[in-house]
C-alpha cells in the first residue's frame, strides 16, 4: 500500500497538476505526499550576492536564496495541496541538481512513488522538466509517474508590464507557452493590433491597462489583469467591466500558471471565470480588506 508519496515541483503548471494527481493517492490510501523543490545552484548570480552585499545583508547568500525559493514555489504548492484536500503534507527545500537530489532523496526516505511533472520552468522552453522526469524515472528504484499535458501549452500569451523584472519572471512561469512582452501602452497596442494571441496579461497603472483590456476585447482576446494595486472592490469591478477574465494581485504571481488555466478551463465549459476567480482568490481578496 502507497503510504509517502514525492511530489517534485518547481511551479510549473505541470508540477502543480502532479499535486492533483497525488491528491487521488492520498483519499485512496491516507498517504503522506512530500513536496519537493530543488533549486538549481546556477540561480545564485553574481549580481543577487552584490545586492545582499551592499543591503548590509549578513546571512549566507545560499540560505537566503533557498528560502526565497521555498517563498516562491513551495508555500503555493503547499496551498494548492490543501485546496485538493490532502491532508498530511510535508515539505522539503534543498539545492542542487534536480534529478540527483529527487532520486536521493526518494531512496533516503523510502517514498513508495515519486509524482512528476512533464515539463517544468527553465530558461530556455524545453522540457527541464521532462529531462528531470525521464532521468529520474530510469535512474530510481521508486514507483514513478509522470502527469502530463498543460491547457497553456503552446499558448501564444501577451505579456505588458513597465517592471521588466516581471516580464522576465512571467517568462520563466510560463515556459509551456510561446510570451510576447512589451513595457509600453503603444508597444502593446501595437501587437494586440497586429498579431494574433491567446491570451494577455495587463498591468494597470504604468501601461494604461484598462484601456487595453478595451482594445483586446474587441479583437477578442482573453485578458487577465496583474496588479501591485491594492485589491479594493472598486478596482476588480472595473476590471470585471472593462473585460477582464481574471484580477491577479502581483504577489501572487507564482500561481500564474493556474489562474490561466482556470481562465482557459472556464472559458471551454462556457462558465464564469470570475467564479473561479473566487475560488481561489476569494478568502485572500477578504483577508486584504480586514474581512472576518
């Protein structure tokens, strides 16, 4: 009988479609799934030990940067986790080659099956993921299974922010889809005039976003907003009405993958996406605004 079951994840879509896939295991079996991140070494630049340098910041750069990662990747998945309704969770943050440390740590700790994603996030859109699944699965003496294709695959997604740091980060969280950005109104418009996209991606203050959820509804392309605003009532009905699918606050972007999804999912079976939108998003959008 399945008691421990490995989840590897790295906030992909995928990673998270494998936390759904355990969730069956664990109401079948009452398992403990252990969510795994392994951060790869590479992500520690030069340039992040500058700024902890010159911030005064005195703890070892690996540690800060693992824990950014358990931050950014973990705690979501630990959140998606509980929403499935899975009941014993555990957590593991390490560093590392990915396939190495999840073949290890699977031995070490004697889990009866390893849950994987098909493809993850990596700089370059290929399947990291797929790589780390495959080497795993032929290389550990565990049960594995490897959950597959994503709605976002292939996507072709319109990304507008003024923060090129966000764009680069709204990159790697969608490598299954081909992101086209831009960090102006009149770039934006110019492409959602021209090109043809599946979906768009809108902040609101620095690139006139609700002026161009109006020009994306009428070439029909579903639009969701990101915002760094605070979520006020106001500002989600007016996006609501200006034809927006979805209203993400910024710090929530880890979970992009799913909020699109959930858009795409609704949008298929002819539903409200905002219904979904309060599934998810309901009790944090009442937590900003001091509801009990």
């Amino acid at each position: 009988m399945i008691k421990r079951i490995l989840v590897p994840v790295d906030g992909s879509e995928h990673s998270l479609k494998a936390i759904d896939f355990a969730a069956i295991f664990e109401k079948q079996s009452d398992a403990t799934v252990h969510l795994l991140h392994v951060a790869k070494i590479e992500g520690i630049t030069k340039a992040l030990i500058d700024y902890m340098r010159s911030e005064g910041v005195k703890e070892n750069p690996y540690a800060v940067y693992l824990q950014i990662a358990e931050e950014r990747v973990l705690v979501p998945a630990e959140d998606e986790a509980n929403r499935k309704g899975i009941k014993h969770i555990e957590k593991t943050c390490l560093q590392g080659d990915p396939a190495e440390e999840i073949i290890n740590f699977a031995k070490e700790y004697e889990f009866d099956l390893i849950i994987l994603g098909s493809r993850g996030l990596g700089s370059v859109k290929s399947l990291m993921m797929g790589s780390v699944s495959t080497k795993v699965c032929h290389a550990t003496d565990r049960t594995c299974v490897i959950v597959g294709k994503s709605l976002l695959d292939d996507k072709k997604i319109l990304a507008v922010d003024d923060e090129l740091d966000v764009l680069e980060t709204l990159e790697e969280l969608l490598p299954m889809c081909e992101v086209v950005t831009a960090s102006t109104f009149e770039e934006a418009k110019k492409l959602i005039e021209t090109k043809k996209f599946d979906l768009a991606i809108f902040d609101i203050v620095g690139v006139n976003g609700y002026e161009l959820l109006k020009i994306a509804k009428e070439k029909k392309i579903t639009s969701v907003i990101l915002t760094a605003q605070p979520m006020k009532p106001g500002e989600v009905v007016k996006a609501y009405e200006k034809g927006a699918s979805y209203c993400i606050p910024l710090e929530r972007m880890a979970q992009i993958a799913s909020f699109l999804t959930d858009t795409l999912k609704a949008m298929d079976k002819g539903r409200n996406t905002w219904r979904l939108w309060y599934k998810r998003l309901g009790p944090y959008f009442e937590e900003a605004l001091g509801y009990e």
